[in-house]
C-alpha cells in the first residue's frame, strides 16, 4: 500500500464503477484550462506554448500513415483520446483495478513538473528552451542515443534545404566563381540534374563520394510508411564486395548509367573487378591525392572495412523529379566528424596568421566540399531533432500530469458531490422525522384535549 495514492483509491472505492468510469476522463477544454491556470508555475513560457500548440491539434493523429509522428512515448502508453470528443481517457489496462490507477496517481502526485519563481519575480526557462542553438554536442554519442526513427528523419535531406544550405556555405567560403561552379555541378550530379558524361571533368569524378546517398521522390518530408521506412535504410546499410584499384581514381561509368536509368546512383552500382586487387585485410588507402587527408579517411575509413564497401543502394524507381536526398545512417556521423575537422582546420590556420582560403578547383574537390556542406547541415538537423525529441518527451510528461490532474478533480468533484447528496439527503430525511413527530405531537395533544373536553361535558 506503500506504493498506492490512498486518498485516490479511498475515493474511488466510494464510487460506482459508472461513475468512476467517467471520472477517469477528461475533456480537452478542462487541460486547456489547468494549462492557463498554471501559467505561471508551469516550468516556462516556453513549455507553456509547446503545452497549448500541442493541445490545438490531436495528439495522435496520423498513427496509420505517419510512423515518425505516432506519440510512443509514455502519454501515448498511458492516455488514448476519446473518438469524436477530443478528450482523454485511461487505457483499458490502467483501469483493470483500482489499485493499479492508485500506483498511476502516486507517481504522478508531486508538483516536480512546476518551478517557483526566482527572488527578483522573473521565472527561469527550462533547460530544454533555455539551451544555445550553437552548443556544442558529441555527434557520435548523441547519433547513438537518437531513436532509429529520428535517425532516419535526421538523415533525409529535402533537395531544397540542401540546396539552400549549399549556397550558404559556398557564400561564407568566399569561393570564387570557378570553385563554387564545381561544388554546384556536384551537386546537380549527386540529385541527378547534371549528366556526368556531358562535363569535361578530366576524371576527377569520384564516384565513391556519393555511394552513401539515396535519392528518392515523394510529397511529404519523412516516411509515410513504415514498411517503406525500413525497406529504405535496410538498404542502404547492406554490406557489398568491394575490390579497387590502387593506381587509378573509381569510374564514373556505372554511376552515370543508373543516373540515366532511374535517377539514383546507387541501384545497380558494382565496383569493376582489377586484376591488381588489395587483399580482404589490407587497410591501405584508397584515394591517390595525398593532399587530402581527409578525403583519404572518408573512403578508407567509412566506405571500406575489411575489403568491402559499406553501402549499396536499394533497387528503385523514382517517379518524377528527387525531392529528397537520403544518407546512409551510419555514414552520417563521419560526414558530421569531416565537417567539423574541416571547420577545426580553418580555425587553427588563422590562429597561426595563416591562410584558411579552401578552393575546388575540380569537381572531386568540389565533390569533397559538399560532403562538407552536407555534415554541416546533418549535424544541425541532429541538434534541432533531439533538441525537439526531448522537447516533446517533456512535453508529453507534463501533459500526462495535467490529464491526471483533470482526472482527480473529477473524482473529487464527484465524491463532494455525493457527500453534499447525502448530506443534503439526510437533512431532508431529518426535517421530515421532524415534521412527522410534530404531527404526532400535535396529534396526540389534539386527541388529548379532545378527551379532557369530553371528560369535562360528562360532568
């Protein structure tokens, strides 16, 4: 009984089992309430306007279609919406007893979601809405912790965010025209706008930059179906023989031919046999160009783990012009990692009064400059996506608190309501004893004097 909300399971027993049906539902209008009663005390501004923005839609909506949006968390494992009335109710399993919806209330019975405000009167932000949109976090880590589904989100690139992030960054390089021309047709090439074959690229082409990239043709920003989903990433992680050549870059052949086919460079790309072929175990380098170390670790480190490339691309077709750009989940990490290295690089030659000007002045190193565009931005999709993951657990836990506290209030609403019933009831109860036994009195005393009146003639 420790573990019970005994003044919630006393009350609960006084009630009907209808009656307490009832109690454990709430309306939505009744939460919209508490949140606005609670204004100042819930945690922060911020919370408060997450709570209210959450609460003007339907907290599960799109369950079927829409596996990202589907609220899994504990509000949903606890609470369902009640069909066509916007409000709430307990799950079938937390009302299987009522010292089961006891344990749920114990839990739930403390003000730790409410903060006090400071001596000054000024109320502190939550740490969630209060952290810098520039902090500083471990991708690797963090990448680990993320839920699958809000890696696949973090990873799927809508062609005009990529697009406009390019642009960005080639504006803060201060490119100059030749350079930023290359880093653009690297990235007509990779969504497929720009045919390889057309452009005098000498061979700088490197083919195996963009072998962790997907291409794809939909409507909406993520997934709409699960099994889809799954199809996806699945393969884009599937492990592929991989044999190369130590004395010459990739051809591009293959990679042009699946842009023509269907628009993606990943779909039947097979690395060409050579007859020079590095031993399963060799850990050598891929690339010739000595002078980018980081390109070398991209290809030998991520793209070849024991002789084998580490992402094939899935059979598809794309209907339609590619409205998004997928990255292999776990190619998303080092992209983050080369970014910020090339960032780190920067820094420390301007910190020795030396030149930190990038160039590209051919379409590979205009190939590596996207991959660094395109770290930069993955790292800022996973800062905003957990950022708003945790936003939203937040938010799920304190409105599962107010739906609770709608629910309390019910029941107490109901049991002051019975006991001002039965109150009420026994007062009336009680005048009507008292009306009856003055009717006796007065009964008796009439009869009475009636007989002393007889008595009295008689004599």
């Amino acid at each position: 009984n420790g573990g019970l909300d005994k003044v919630m399971v006393e009350n609960l027993k006084k009630l009907e089992p209808e009656d307490r049906t009832r109690c454990l539902q709430c309306s939505k209008a009744s939460v919209v309430a508490l949140v606005k009663q609670y204004a100042n005390e819930i945690s922060c501004s911020g919370c408060v306007r997450t709570l209210l923005s959450t609460l003007n839609g339907s907290l599960f909506e799109n369950q079927s279609s829409h596996s990202h949006s589907k609220s899994t968390g504990i509000l949903s494992a606890i609470i369902s919406e009640v069909d066509n009335d916007g409000g709430f109710r307990l799950r079938p399993q937390w009302e299987s007893s009522i010292e089961t919806v006891g344990k749920l209330f114990k839990v739930f019975n403390d003000s730790s979601y409410l903060s006090r405000r400071s001596n000054n009167g000024k109320r502190h932000r939550c740490s969630l809405h209060a952290v810098s949109s520039r902090v500083d976090i471990d991708c690797e880590s963090l990448w680990r912790d993320m839920p699958l589904y809000l890696r696949k989100r973090t990873a799927c690139l809508r062609v005009e965010e990529l697009t406009e992030a390019l642009s960005k960054h080639l504006k803060n390089l201060y490119f100059c025209r030749d350079c930023r021309g290359n880093v653009q047709r690297a990235l007509e090439i990779l969504i497929s706008n720009a045919d390889v074959e057309d452009a005098d690229i000498d061979d700088s082409f490197c083919e195996e930059y963009f072998v962790p990239f997907q291409l794809e043709s939909r409507d909406d920003d993520y997934f709409t179906d699960e099994d889809e989903q799954e199809y996806v990433t699945h393969s884009l992680d599937l492990d592929h023989d991989h044999d190369h050549d130590h004395e010459h870059n990739p051809s591009h052949d293959h990679y042009h031919d699946n842009c023509a086919e269907c628009g993606d460079g990943h779909d039947e790309f097979q690395h060409e046999h050579h007859e020079n072929e590095c031993d399963e175990d060799c850990d050598c380098e891929y690339l010739d160009d000595d002078e980018h170390d980081d390109d070398e670790v991209f290809m030998d480190d991520h793209h070849h783990h024991n002789g084998k490339c580490c992402y094939e691309g899935a059979d598809c077709e794309l209907i339609g012009q590619p409205s998004h750009v997928s990255c292999a989940l776990r190619q998303v990490p080092h992209l983050i990692r080369r970014a910020v290295e090339a960032d780190e690089r920067d820094e420390v030659a301007r910190a020795k009064g030396q030149s930190s000007d990038r160039h590209a002045p051919t379409l590979k190193e205009g190939q590596s400059e996207l991959l660094n565009c395109i770290g930069k931005l993955l790292q800022t999709r996973m800062r905003d996506s957990w950022i708003m993951h945790l936003v939203k657990r937040q938010t799920d836990e304190i409105l599962l608190w107010l739906i609770l506290s709608c629910m309390r209030t019910n029941v107490e609403r109901v049991i002051q309501y019975n006991v001002g019933n039965e109150a009420l009831i026994s007062l009336l109860e009680e005048e009507a004893d008292n009306i009856k036994k003055s009717k006796k009195k007065k009964k008796k005393k009439k009869k009475k004097g009636k007989k002393s009146q007889d008595s009295n003639n008689g004599g």
